[in-house]
C-alpha cells in the first residue's frame, strides 16, 4: 500500500482510539502517520491537538514549531494564532516564561483579539508580576467582550490597578464600567467605595455607600454603610454636619451601632449641642432594645450620660431625675445611682422620696456618711429639728459630723433626752421598736402562745444560785442601779420581776425565766458602768422579761423549733411530717393542757400560714430580731448611742446570736431609722400635752 493510503488508514485508526478513550493508542497511531506522510500539514494539525489535549508539551511544542516554520503559508491566521497560543502554553508549561510570553505576543499579531492568547497572556503577566502588562493585556481582551464576561475582565482590571499599581482612579472607572453591566451588585460597589477613598474621592465614595444602604435589607449593614459615610465625611471632608446626618440615620437603622453613637456623641460634646446631645441620646435609648442574655446593656452607659447631661449641661434635674429613675430600673442595686437619684429628689424638694433613698443607701451601707449628712440636711428643710439632731448626733458617734451638725449639737444637744415617765403604750412597742424578723410566723406563734407555754420551761431559782433571801426591794433599795430601773419599768410599763445583785457568773444585767421572771445585776456592772450604759444593759434586760422574749432566752434553737412543732401538731395533727425529731407528740400534749380552749382558733390559722411555707421558717433569723428588738430598747431608754455600742462591743451583755458587729451595725442604722424617730415624734408630743396647762 502506498505511504499516503497507509497514514490515512493510521489517522483512522488514531482518531478511532482517541473517541473510545485510548489515548496511547491514539498516540502511536498519529506518530506512525506523521512517519508516512511527514510532509501533510492537515495531519499534523490534528496531530497537534491531539498533544494538546494530552498535555505532552514538549512533543506539542516540537510539533507546533515545525508547522510553522514549514507551513504557515497554508495556514489561516486564526490557525496560526492557535498554534503559537498552544506553543506558548507548551513553553510556559516547561518552565520557559519568556518564550512563552513572546509566543502569545506573536499570536495577537496575527489575531489582535485571540481571546485564548489574550486570556493566557494575562493569567501569566499577572503571575510572573507583570501587572503593567497584565492590565493592558485586560484592556485589549476587554475590547473583545460583552456582557457577563466583560463585568468579570473589568472587575479582575480594577482589582490590579487597585493594588500594588495603585492607579486607583483608573481602577474606580473599571469598577464604574462593570456596573453598568451589574448596576446593583453589592461586591462591585464595596470594591468601588474602598477604591474613591484611595482615589481621595470621598463624595462620590460617601454617594456609593448611599447607594449600598438603599440596597442592603439588613438594618445592622445599612447602618454600618450609614456610619462609614459619616466617619468620611467627619474625617475626610471636615463636614461635621453632614457627618451627625449619616449617624443619626446609622442609629435609626441599629441603635445598638456603639461606634456610630460614640462618634456623634464627641461631635456634639465638641461643638457643646447640648440641646442636639439630649435629642440624640433620648432617641438612641428610647429605640435600643433589651440586650441578649449574657451580653452588656447599652442602655445603661447612656442613661447615665443623660443623667450627667441634664444634671451638669442643661441644668434639668426633672429630666436628669427621670432618666436616673430609668437607670435604677436596670440597677437596682448601684450604689452610685442611688445616691444620684437621692441628690436629685433633694434638689427637686422631693424630700419624702429622698428620705427613703438614703435610708436604703444606709441600709445596705451603714457607713454610707454622705446619706447620713442628707437625712440631716432634709429634715431641717422639713423643719424637722429633732431628726436632725438624731442624726448629727449619729455623725458625731461616727466621728463625721461637719460643723454645721456640731453647732446642732451644741445648741440643742439637751434636747436628745426623752422624758421616761411612763410614756411606752404597747401599739408604740410593737410599731416602732419591734425589729421586723420577730413579726414572720414564727414570731407571731411564739407570741400568740407564749404566756401560755412559758411555765412549761421555767427554771428553778437554784439552778442559778439565787436565795429568795437575797431578792432587793425594788421601792426600798436607793441604789443607783435600782432608782434606774424604777425608771424603766415606768418608761416601758412592764411588770416588777424579782431582782438579784448576787447569783452565778453573770454578765451584765440578765433577765432569766425563772417564776417569777428575774433580773441578775453583776456587781461589775454595777460598779463600773457609766449611768447611760447601765440604763442601757437594764433597759435591754428588762424587754427580755416578756413572754415571748423569755422563751428566746429559754430554749436553743433546736428546742424552739420543737416547739414550733408542737403547736402545729395541736391543731393538724400529722401534717407536720414524720421527720421532725422525737419528743414532737409528748410536747403538744404538754403545751395544749396549758392553752386556753380559746386560743386554738387562731393557732390554727397560724399553722395553716407555717404549712403553707415552702422553706422552713428561719429560727435563727427571729432570734436575731428579738436580740435587736431588745437592743433598741436599750437605746431608747438610755439615749446614748455610744454607751450602747460599747456596752455590745466589749460582749458585757449576754447575747443569743453571739454576732456583735451586726447588732451594732443594725443599732447605729436604727438611730437613724424613720421608726425611731416617728416613736421620739409621739413620745416628745405626749410629753407636751401633758405639761400643758
């Protein structure tokens, strides 16, 4: 067969192999037809690619070269063009970047807008860091393209001259010419904004960012856009105004916007918009909303700027009262607020609402002295002259009083003595000197049955080393110590008990329950107390005489709990539970022979409240309340703060709690307390309508 005949039949057999996916057999065929007709440039073509498509450059390259060299004469230019743009892939593929390079260059000659040379040439300028060329080589390819493609070519042009070519008002006009294509699209446009910033362009980038605010849905992203463009305009164009418009839209849009509010905020403070500052900050908060859980409540840092504005710029206390109201809202527990607010309702002659602020203040921190130099200064606002005198007197035990309570004290010092003739009702105990933890259910069940119960736990004079012999005549004896209590069993109005000088070791002055009730006075505290210290230890003894208080003194915590117990059981039988300890049963035998019939009526509603309890009523805490109640009376009778507190201090009383600091801490704040001077108010005026003619 002739050589021309057989290369056709391998060109069949070469194109058959490469369409059922035999590349080597493909390979051999073609070679063996290049050997027989070496000079058919049409099977050469093919051949070429064929080697393309198989990625084997070096013999593409071989190949390529020759069919130009030899046959370029025959070829079209678009084929021509093909073959140097695969000879320069061949060449970029081996290493060979300038050959490469000069390659694509010669196909563009013969194809000026050969977009695969085109294409290639750019993706290798712009890898090898030619990116002059590289971007004029998109230029060229842009000429060529439409549409999509174009947006894309144009888009990948304007990220290399925004670079490291820095030409960025030629990339801007790139990115401008892609959205013509892409009007809306958001990558474009950020790409567009960051680039006139760079082109110091700054209108028309605050414009794009505009545009993208219309277009973003998310609030959060239209306000971001909406700040950026008022930060360009506060720092690139010194346009303060335009700046606060862009951040009061930012804040509209994302209240929660931190930067935005904080640049506004120091644009207003710097040009002293006062008035601008209040709007801002009032529509900022009126609009955020309650923070996430876990996260920080951004509504307190502007509250509190409103407060300081209103106070110190616009001179508002009304505003900065209703703003600091707010505040405390969302920080109940704020000292700082507080005592905000407090000033606030003072300098508004909210005086009651002050009053009640203070004392809270003091509550929570007894040595809050500021609060207690406002409680002075208010009552003397309302007149109020022997609150004021508590007070400073109070700040004088303190060692704080200033001089205006010093000159107080001097001149109306006499009058801090309450007259002790009898002058303690029953509904004045209970209002004003009775602490609070004693009025829960355990303390009404004690007191409602405790002149009852009390003789079940009466103890034997003996067990205390008392002799009836050794009882004082309390009308006879003219000792100091006696003529005092004569004085506060008038001032409180209670029964005589039986009093002792002698006994076993005691402190202090010691009410026991023994029947009837006594009173023990140690020889030391008879012989080395100041008079207001006695006054104090026997005031506090004598209160301890009640029915309800001898039982605090009587029984430990965990007989009294017993107790309590046992009176539930009287009346429910079996709901107080099966795990209360022994002894529960025998003892509401014992307490109902001793109740009056009467009497269990309303033990049943108090132990229906005590079921009804979901956690055990605390008898520790009603201990503490009768130790303090007794303690106040000991410093009503008295009058002395500071023989009180050392007197508690130096443990010379025996205490049920054993928590000295507390009491003292818990007496101090009493002294100041509005029940202690409402009860100085009534027994000052009883005392006036009795010298009345």
């Amino acid at each position: 067969m002739e050589p021309e005949k057989l290369s056709g039949v391998y060109f069949k057999l070469a194109t058959s192999a490469e369409a059922i996916g035999r590349p080597d057999k493909a390979l051999q065929a073609f070679r063996r037809a290049v050997e027989l007709a070496p000079g058919d440039h049409e099977l050469l073509l093919h051949y070429s690619r064929h080697l393309a498509r198989d990625e084997r450059w070096e013999e593409l390259l071989e190949v390529n070269l020759r069919l130009l060299d030899d046959f370029s004469h025959l070829l079209e230019p678009d084929r021509i063009a093909e073959l140097r743009t695969q000879a320069a892939r061949a060449f970029e593929k081996t290493g060979k970047t300038e050959d490469a390079l000069r390659l694509y260059r010669e196909a563009l000659k013969a194809v000026p807008g050969y977009l695969p040379s085109l294409s290639a040439s750019v993706v290798l300028a712009e890898r090898t860091g030619r990116l002059e060329l590289a971007v004029s080589l998109l230029g060229t390819l842009c000429e060529h393209l439409q549409g999509e493609k174009l947006a894309r070519a144009l888009e990948h042009m304007g990220q290399l001259l925004s670079g490291r070519l820095a030409r960025h008002a030629e990339a801007a006009d790139c990115y401008r010419r892609a959205l013509d294509v892409r009007p809306d699209d958001e990558g474009l446009l950020e790409k567009l904004w960051k680039t006139l910033v760079k082109a110091e362009k700054t209108r028309q980038a605050i414009g794009v960012l505009e545009q993208l605010a219309r277009l973003h849905r998310d609030d959060s992203k239209k306000a971001w856009h909406l700040r950026v463009a008022g930060d360009l305009a506060s720092e690139r164009l010194d346009d303060e105004d335009l700046a606060m418009g862009f951040y009061r839209k930012a804040l509209r849009y994302n209240p929660l916007d931190a930067r935005a509010y904080k640049a506004a905020v120091k644009i207003l403070n710097r040009r002293r918009e006062w008035n601008g500052l209040f709007e801002l900050q009032q529509e900022t908060v009126r609009r955020m909303p309650p923070p996430i859980a876990g996260q920080e409540d951004r509504r307190i840092e502007i509250l509190a700027d409103l407060v300081e504005l209103c106070r110190y710029r616009l001179r508002d206390d009304e505003k900065a009262a209703r703003f600091c109201e707010m505040l405390l809202e969302l920080q109940p527990d704020d000292i700082k607020v507080r005592e905000d607010l407090a000033r606030l309702y003072e300098n508004l002659g909210r005086l009651e609402q002050a009053l009640e602020l203070h004392r809270s203040l003091i509550r929570d921190s007894p040595f809050s002295i500021d609060s207690y130099h406002a409680l002075r200064r208010i009552y003397e606002r309302q007149a109020d002259s022997d609150s004021a005198l508590c007070v400073a007197a109070t700040l004088q035990f303190l060692d704080e009083a200033n001089q205006d309570e010093l000159d107080l004290l001097d001149q109306l010092g006499h009058r801090l003595a309450l007259p002790q003739r009898g002058v303690l009702d029953e509904m004045q105990y209970q209002e004003y000197l009775v602490d609070g933890r004693t009025s829960g259910i355990v303390g009404q069940m004690f007191g409602y049955v405790a002149e009852f119960v009390r003789p079940l736990f009466v103890k034997d004079h003996a067990d205390f080393h008392l002799r009836e012999r050794d009882a004082v005549d309390v009308e006879l004896d003219g000792s100091r110590e006696i003529r005092l209590l004569r004085q506060a069993l008038e001032f409180f109005g209670l029964p005589e008990p039986e009093v002792y000088k002698k006994g076993g070791l005691v402190k202090g002055v010691l009410a026991l329950n023994t029947s009837p009730p006594a009173l023990v006075i140690s020889a030391d505290s008879a012989a080395g107390s100041s008079i207001p210290e006695m006054k104090f230890m026997l005031a506090r003894a004598l209160v301890f005489t009640r029915p309800e208080n001898l039982l605090a003194i009587s029984l430990s915590p965990v007989q009294l709990r017993l107790l309590l117990y046992a009176l539930v059981e009287i009346v429910r039988p079996g709901r107080i539970g099966p795990d209360t300890g022994p002894g529960v049963v025998e003892l509401a035998r014992d307490v109902e022979k001793h109740l009056p019939k009467a009497k269990l009526s309303g033990l049943e509603k108090l132990a229906d409240v005590f079921l009804q309890h979901q956690q055990q009523p605390s008898i520790k805490d009603w201990l503490e309340g009768v130790e303090q109640t007794c303690n106040r009376a000991g410093f009503v009778f008295c009058q002395n703060l500071e023989a009180a507190v050392q007197v508690l201090k130096a443990a010379r009383v025996v205490g049920l709690t054993g928590s000295n600091r507390s009491q003292i801490r818990e007496l101090i704040f009493y002294s100041i307390s509005e029940d202690y001077l409402s009860l100085r108010r009534e027994l000052l005026a009883r005392a006036e309508q009795r010298v009345a003619p």
